[in-house]
C-alpha cells in the first residue's frame, strides 16, 4: 500500500469517527429535548388544569347581626354566640339581595349558593369582635363548588346540570351588583382536607409530609452514613461483606410497595402501632431511603483520595479519627446531596403509605408525629378520586405544588453538591 493509499484511508477512518461522535451527540441531544418536552407538556398541562383553583369565587353579603338573637338581655355569653343560628342570617341577606324568591323548593336552591364554611367565617368573627353584635357587616361568603365553577366557565347552566336557569339568573343578579368576587384562594393553603371542594386545603397534607419526612431523615441519615462507614472504611473485604453489598444494591431496586407490606405486617400488625401516623410512615420511608443513602455516602467516602487517609494516620491519627475529622468531613457533600435525592424520592411516595393506612380521610391538622394524618401524593390520590369537578383542578393544583418541592429539594442537593465538593 503506497503512502497516499495509507493517508487516504486514515483520513477516511477519521471523519467516519467524528461523523460518528456527531451522530452521537446528536442523539443526546434528541433524547434531553424530548425529556424537556415531556417535562414541559406535563407541567403545562397541571398547570392549564390547576391555575383556576388558586382563585376562589365569594359572595358579598350585608348581614345583620341582631342583639336580642346573640346577646339576649344584653348579656354577651360566648356558648350562647357559638349556639346561635349563622346560617339564618346569611339566608336572610341572599334572600335580600334576590327578591321574589317565595317557594320552599327556590329557596333551597337559593341557599345552595353560598358554601356551609361561610357560617364558620361568620361565627369566627363574630367571636373574634362581640362589638359587632348590634349592627350589619359586609363579610365575603365563600360561594359552594358548583357556583365557583359557573364563575370560571367549567360548567354550564341548564340542560340538568348541577346549576338551574334560576341559579344562572340569580348568580347573573348578584353579579350585576357587584357582589360576585374572585379572590386569592386562601383555603387551599390554610385549610385541612374536607368533603366540599371550596373548604378543601393542603395544609393538613403539607404538615403530615413534613412529619412523616422528618422522621424519615432522622432513622435514615444516621443509620445509612454510619453503615457506608463501616462498609466502606472497617469493614474487611470477605463473603459477608459481599452479600451484604448485594443485598443492598437489590434493596435499592425493589418495589416501593414492598416496603407498605412490611411495615403492614411488621410496624402495625405486630408492634401495635398506629395506622395513618407519621411514625410508621416515616419509619417504612425511612427503610425504602436507606439504601440510596448507603450506596450515595459510600461513593461519596470512596471519592476521597487515598493520601488524605495515609497523610493523617502518617501524623499520629487512629482510625476513627482519620474517619471523623478528615474523611467525613470531605465526603459530607456528596452524602447530604445523596440524603436530599432519597428524601425527595420519599417526599413523592404513595404506595408504601397506602398499605399502612395513611390514605384515610384527615379533616384535622396533626400536631404530633403520632396524630393521625396524610401526606401530599395521596392527598392528591384522594382528589382525583373524587366526583365533583372543583376537585380538578385541586388536583392539578396540588400536583403543581408537589412538583415545586420535589424540584427544590433537588435544585438545593445540586447547589449544596456545587459549593462544597472539591475536585482531586
């Protein structure tokens, strides 16, 4: 072969490999722009669904608060004002501002316009200023489901819907007279779950899952960094240690739903503890986010180079000092990094938390990691669920909100991941 035969060739080898590389990126290209629009079509969409549900309709309403019905005698007691009937008051002052409305069965599709909650509001304020009593104040009523989603044009009058002609006409009534209003939904972040969509909030779900990931974090993190440390620094390299490797690396890979039937045969069956806690769902959590943090903590411990060990034991360190005051302390950003990825993979787990009876219906906000409670993802579950159309975009509104922490807590393993690791 001739030299100019030889160049020929290799120059030919040369741009079939970069025509190659090009391919190649080309290809990771291709795969991230799908994944983004994937992303971006799924987050659009939550968020075409769920936007409404930030905005919440109420009915501005003149109320009277006579004397002689809460404070009779002149004497103000507090069960008499808790006894007293709110819910007349509030009809009388629909009933004002819709004149006309005379039979039994119009005034009860009437009183269907505004929300059972708007007689708490009214009583809480009534309790929260007895100078009030005696005179007429303008409160907000928050208006039901079915007329918030009239309002934002989900569903039509007529025709057997869940709004009558004569609804559409007395909502058109009022808002004509201004008494229609669209505010900033603050019952979907203060309130607890409840069976009327326009009362329903994430708070209660909110609490749980911060309960459920505080306990979670703290049997995990401990036991997981304590035990890549032995592995990785003590541990001397046999049979066990290998199987044990193993194992750990299949427990990464198993079904999350496994771990629900362990802590349903185990923590409730046969400890006693109780369903729909904190405690339980954290410590199942907990034992599903253990592996992650071994595997993230040891690859963090390997990544520490060798002289760093030999330059402290060269000085007079033992062991436990070279692991404590030089190893850990250089490997701690790539374990708390590994820690936050398994706590957000846990922050959006269902199926483990529905075997242990944490998919029960939680009115209350829970004050303690034993008091019973749910977490975000199946509150959502139990959302989308459920019949009424306001629960859809309730629905999409919480999984917006989930989302936004999953993607926090990750956008922080990466920041905190960026400021402290050092490279070798």
């Amino acid at each position: 072969m001739t030299e100019n035969s030889s160049r020929n060739l290799a120059i030919q080898l040369r741009k079939k490999r970069y025509a190659a590389e090009r391919r190649f990126r080309l290809y990771g290209i291709i795969s991230i722009s799908i994944a983004l629009g994937a992303l971006c079509l799924l987050i659009g969409n939550m968020a075409a669904k769920g936007w409404s549900a930030f905005m919440q309709t109420y009915i501005i309403l003149e109320v009277e608060l006579p004397r002689d019905g809460l404070a009779p005698g002149g004497k103000i007691d507090i069960e008499t004002l808790r006894e007293a009937n709110y819910v007349a008051y509030l009809r009388k002052s629909l009933r004002d501002n819709i004149p006309g409305v005379t039979s039994r069965r119009d005034r009860r599709s009437l009183y269907k316009l505004i929300s059972s909650g708007a007689t708490l509001d009214l009583q809480n304020r009534v309790l929260a200023d007895t100078k009030l009593i005696g005179s007429k104040i303008s409160i907000a009523a928050v208006a039901s489901d079915d007329v918030d989603q009239f309002i934002k044009g989900n569903i039509t009058a007529g025709s057997g819907g869940k709004i009558s002609s004569k609804q559409a006409a007395w909502i058109k009534t009022l808002s004509d007279a201004g008494r229609i209003e669209k505010r900033f939904n603050t019952n979907l972040f203060s309130n607890g779950d409840s069976r009327e969509p326009e009362l329903a909030g994430i708070w209660g779900a909110t609490i749980g899952s911060l309960l459920t990931m505080f306990v979670t974090v703290l049997l995990s993190f401990p036991l997981g960094v304590a035990a890549a440390i032995y592995l990785e620094e003590f541990a001397r390299k046999n049979r066990w240690t290998d199987i044990i490797e193993v194992n750990i690396n299949n427990l990464a890979a198993v079904p999350s739903i496994v771990f629900g039937l362990l802590g349903l045969a185990v923590f409730l069956s046969f400890f006693g503890l109780p369903r729909s806690a904190p405690l339980v769902g954290g410590i199942v959590l907990a034992l599903m986010t253990l592996p992650t943090i071994i595997i993230a903590s040891r690859a963090a411990l390997s990544a520490v180079p060798p002289s760093i060990r030999e330059a402290a034991i060269g000085m007079g360190a033992s062991p436990m000092q070279v692991v404590l005051h030089h190893v850990l302390p250089l490997a701690f950003p790539g374990i708390l990094t590994g820690t936050i990825i398994g706590a957000a993979r846990a922050l959006g787990e269902t199926a483990p938390l529905l075997m242990i009876g944490m998919v029960a219906f939680i009115v209350d906000i829970p004050g303690s990691i034993t008091d019973p409670a749910t977490v975000l993802p199946v509150q959502i579950y139990l959302w989308a669920d459920s019949p009424e159309r306001a629960f859809v975009e309730r629905t999409a509104a919480a999984t917006l909100i989930l989302l936004t922490f999953l993607i926090l807590m990750n956008l922080i393993a990466v920041i905190l991941r960026k400021k402290f690791e050092r490279r070798w």
